[in-house]
C-alpha cells in the first residue's frame, strides 16, 4: 500500500563537491532528518550503478529510522534494487507510464514539470506528485530551460484546479522547487497558497503542497539546524506570514470615505518612520513631503542600518533610481530586515524598462524580498511584469501610436517598447491595464499601483482607478518618487495601529472612534487614502492664485499636503466633503 507522504520540506540531495564539499552525504541527511524533513530524494548523476545502490541502501536505513520516504531520482534501477519508497522522474527520464509498470501501484512516482502541458501528462500517466519549476536559476540547475517563477507555477496550480479538470488532477500533490532558501521559503509559499498561509485558498487555484530544498541544506554547516529552520518558517505563523504587515487583509470592495479620512487620522497620531531609499534628486523633496503630510523621514541607504530602523515600526521606500551593485546590496540588507519584522516595504521599480541593468536590477529586488506595495508607471509595471513572468496584454494601435510590431513578435507577448530614461510609455488600454495589474498582483500577493493619467490601484481582489491629481505633478522631477514616500507613511501609520491594539487616547474626539476602524485600514485602504491626500493636494496647489507653473507649484503643494492633514485632524474636511473630492470607481 502506498504511503501516506507530508510533501511540505522535501529535501533533494546533491553530491557535487561545490555543494556537500567533502562531507559524508549519509551523514548530512541524517542530521537533516532530525532537524524535520519530511521526505528525502537521493540525487546523484555522476556516480556509478554500484555507488548509487550503496548510498541508497544507506540513506533509505537512515530514512526508516525517522519514518521518512526516499525517493531515487531517475533511477529506477536502483529503487528496485533498494526497495525504498518511489522514484522521480525528469522530462528526459523513463515515462511515469513505463516506472509505473515496473515498479508497481505501492510506490510513489513524482515527475518534474514546468508546463500545464507537462502536468496534464504526468497526471494521465499516474503521477503521485509533481514538481514545478524552475522558479529561480541554482548553482544546481546550471543547464535549466524552463525558469517560470511564481507566475508560471501558478498557471500550472490553477490548470489542476479548473473545473474541467479531472479528480486526479485536483488531488494530486505538488512541490515547487528552485532557489528556494530561508530568506524566500515563506514568501514562495504564500504566494503559491500553501494552505496554512492561506485560508482558505481561492477556487482558481490548487495550494501547493510543499517546497523542495537543496542548497539551503545541503551546502549549510548545520544541516540540523537549516532543516530546523525551515520546518519552522513552515509551521509556525501559520495564518500570517512573519513579512506580512499587521495590518494586511484583501479589502473586497472600495473602502468608505470614513475609513481613509481615519487613515489620515492614524496617520497625524502615529507620526510614523519612513524610511526613504532613494537618489540624490528626489530626497530633499521627499523629505518635505513627509513633514508636510505628518511622518518622520530618514533618508538612508545604508542597509546595514536598516535592521535598527526595522525595529521602529516604519515603513522602507526602495526607489530604484540609483541601480548600482553596491545599491543593490543595501537594498537587499534593507529588505531583508523590514521583511523579518513585517514593515511595510514599497517599490519604485524607477525607469525599470530603460536598461539592461535596470531590467536585471529589478529581477534581483523580485527575488530577493516580499514588497507590499509596488508602484511604477505603465512601463515600470509592465517590466515587473515581464519580470514576474506574467503574459503582458496585446497593445491597442491608436492614431497616435507610431509604435509597428516586429514581424517576429508573438500575439501573445508583444516586444517591449524601449523605456526613455523614467519616462512612461502608452500601449494599453485602460481594460488591460486593470487586467495586467489585478493579474500582477494576485500573481505576487500584494498591492500593484500604476501611476498616469487615471491611477490602477489593486491587491488583486479588489481594482480601482483614481482620476485625481494634477498635471503639475508630471512637470516636477521626483513627485512619483515622493508618492511612494506617501504610501509608505500611511502603511506604516497603519501598521502600527493595528499592532497595538489601540488607535487613539479616549481624549481626543477627532480619531477613529474603536480599534476595528484600525483593523478596516488594511493595505489597499492606505494606500488609496495617500494617493487620495498626494493627488488632491495636487489639485489645491495647481488652484492657488499664487502659482504660475511648474516651479511656484512645489512650495504650494507642499502647504496643500499640510493644510489637508490639518483639516481632516481639525474635522473640517469629513465624510461628505471626501466624497465630494475623490473620482475613484
């Protein structure tokens, strides 16, 4: 009879010098196995028949002993010889048909996969699970074809999902694997639904049942303990991921004017950190902006700081305006801290499309942190986008539009226009940028907002276009930027509220009057209240009899963003008079 198999910390040997060293492979597995793997494949491509079947007899004593599956890769040989659990099986390997035919109904058959295509035919042929990927390039997937990311694994999820799919499909398990470590293992899996992280997970999509491990194991001095780790960051936080906000919850419809005057409110008491990453150009605007709006700036890029500023419940700002390596690696460091405590992070993916090194910029940030909010304009969305391995909408030719598609272009992935500096390209519609950005964020699990004429605000159940602002604020160097230092003070305002459990002194009449009117401003409602604040004030400013144009603009807005403050903790600006003021539909 066929066992009953917990997929969640799959380990996958690996015995290459650059990776075990000159350690003892039994001895490696085994300190795994206490540390809590729940099941083990032995893979090895190099060694001969003989050593193979060796090795395997001795993992799979190891094995018995934790009540642990092995699972052999490719070689169905050496199962049999050994008489362990199962095999998995490569696209280049024997068929799951022809495994299942020699080594009968009572062993386990997984089968690597990286197309719905591919899953569709390991299901028919009798598959036990399937694992997907590659999501990242590894050291130990040097010669991959397929690197299909969160996006891509989530096609295939939901392909097994779909109603017309069979019950072997809907039952079948499922392990993503590809540079999967301890930094990423709760993000991946929260973006791929595995259950505990999700409840209950969307119809559309299957849960993943669990992630595969190499490196992260293998390659550790203390195999123990990394196996340790990872079992915790699996099990523990089990309804809210460690790098999720407070305060986070997918808001099912437009959020009341009531509940974003509280976030400015919220906003005024907290008197948040925000911690801005940004260029040389943008910081002194920025900073003002954050005075005026009632948040305590830093402007920072030293990322070995960022763990004790982490620990003020702020909110960090990654502006990629400045890409260089030794940036990048402040970004990370920043990341990394304010993800481990579960600060809010923004990214400004800045001219992301503009250069190679930005576009490859981008894919590192993507890889290396979860950002709550990722705001850009059309082109810097499209690129993460691209980025993120999600289909990008067939552009509309307009009478405008000198843009003419390369013969070799596929219908379903249009060449990228070229990005010109931070400048924002037009090639959509607006029906498919509320697509592509609903699309992107469910994909990544978070807040997408695409900045331009009329803002695309969405987390993915919820998508909202803003038709606020000015013209002002495109003829000013930085004010995208300083959005994004916007949103970051409201979501950390936000945040903090909600963690503490208490929202205002019973002294003061003009806050949120109970915690639940904290607890209703999740992510998607602050950031709509600060693009609301940033782009109304932008109207106030532009409508001063004192301002001429684009330089008398600045100090106006900069009064504007204060003056709205004031008047909604002064309760001069309320309900009625936001509802008046706010073109979101």
């Amino acid at each position: 009879m066929k066992p009953e198999v917990d997929y969640s910390l799959y380990l996958v040997t690996d015995s290459t010098e650059a990776i075990l060293g000159n350690r003892d492979l039994i001895s490696v597995v085994e300190q795994a196995l206490q540390g809590g793997v729940t099941i083990v494949q032995y893979r090895d491509k190099t060694s001969d028949t003989g050593v193979l079947i060796r090795i395997a007899r001795a993992l799979h004593e190891k094995c018995k002993q934790y009540s642990i599956p092995l699972i052999i890769n490719d070689r169905v040989d050496v199962a049999l010889a050994v008489g362990c659990e199962g095999v998995h099986l490569g696209q280049d390997d024997m068929s799951v048909t022809d495994a299942r035919n020699i080594l009968g109904p009572s062993k386990i058959i997984g089968a690597t996969v990286s197309s719905v295509e591919e899953a569709r035919i390991a299901v028919e042929r009798g598959a036990d699970y399937l694992g997907i990927g590659t999501l990242y390039a590894t050291n130990t997937k040097k010669n991959t074809k397929d690197i299909i990311g969160i996006a891509g694994t989530r096609k295939i999820l939901e392909s097994l999902s779909h109603p017309t799919s069979s019950a072997a499909a809907k039952q079948i398990k499922t392990v993503c694997i590809g540079g999967i470590n301890a930094t990423n293992i709760q993000r991946i899996l929260y973006q791929l639904h595995y259950s505990p992280f999700s409840s209950p997970s969307p119809p559309t999509i299957k849960p993943i049942s669990g992630a595969a491990i190499v490196s992260a194991i293998i390659a550790s001095s203390t195999p123990k303990h990394a196996s340790s780790l990872l079992r915790s960051l699996i099990t523990t936080s089990t309804t809210h991921p460690t790098f999720l906000p407070s305060n986070f919850s997918p808001s099912p419809s437009l959020p009341s004017p009531q509940t974003l005057l509280n976030a400015t409110l919220t906003l005024h008491k907290t008197n948040p950190l925000t911690h801005n990453m940004t260029n040389l150009v943008v910081q002194n605007l920025a900073a003002n902006v954050a005075l005026n709006i009632g948040a305590s700036p830093i402007m920072s890029t030293n990322g070995t700081e960022a763990r004790d500023l982490a620990a003020l419940h702020g909110a960090l700002v990654v502006n990629m305006g400045t890409s260089t390596p030794e940036a990048l690696t402040q970004y990370k460091l920043a990341i990394e801290a304010y993800n481990a405590v579960g600060g809010p992070v923004i990214l400004d993916p800045v001219g992301a499309g503009a250069t190679a090194a930005r576009k490859d910029a981008l894919r590192f940030l993507l890889g290396v942190g979860y950002f709550t909010v990722i705001k850009g304009n059309e082109s810097e969305i499209l690129e993460v986008a691209r980025a993120s391995h999600i289909p990008i909408p067939i552009p509309i030719p307009s009478s405008s539009s000198t843009t003419t598609p390369s013969p070799s272009s596929s219908p379903e992935q249009p060449q990228p226009q070229q990005q010109r500096g931070v400048d924002s390209t037009h090639t959509l519609t607006h029906p498919s940028k509320l697509s592509l950005v609903k699309t992107l964020a469910s994909t990544l699990r978070c807040t997408i907002l695409m900045t331009g004429p009329t803002d695309i605000l969405s987390n993915g159940t919820t998508t909202l276009s803003i038709k606020n602002g000015h013209e002002y604020l495109g003829r000013v160097t930085g004010t995208g930027c300083t959005l994004g230092t916007t949103i970051s003070a409201y979501l950390a305002a936000a945040a903090a509220a909600s963690s503490t459990s208490s929202s205002s002194s019973p002294n003061d009449s003009h806050g949120p009057e109970s915690k639940d009117e904290v607890k209703n401003i999740g992510v998607l409602e602050a950031a709509l209240a600060s693009v609301l604040h940033f782009e109304i004030a932008a109207e106030d400013a532009a409508a001063s009899l004192d301002v001429k144009g684009a330089g008398s603009f600045v100090p106006a807005f900069l009064d504007a963003l204060a003056a709205y403050r004031e008047g909604v903790v002064e309760g001069r600006l309320g309900e009625e008079w936001l509802r008046g003021r706010m073109r979101v539909e």
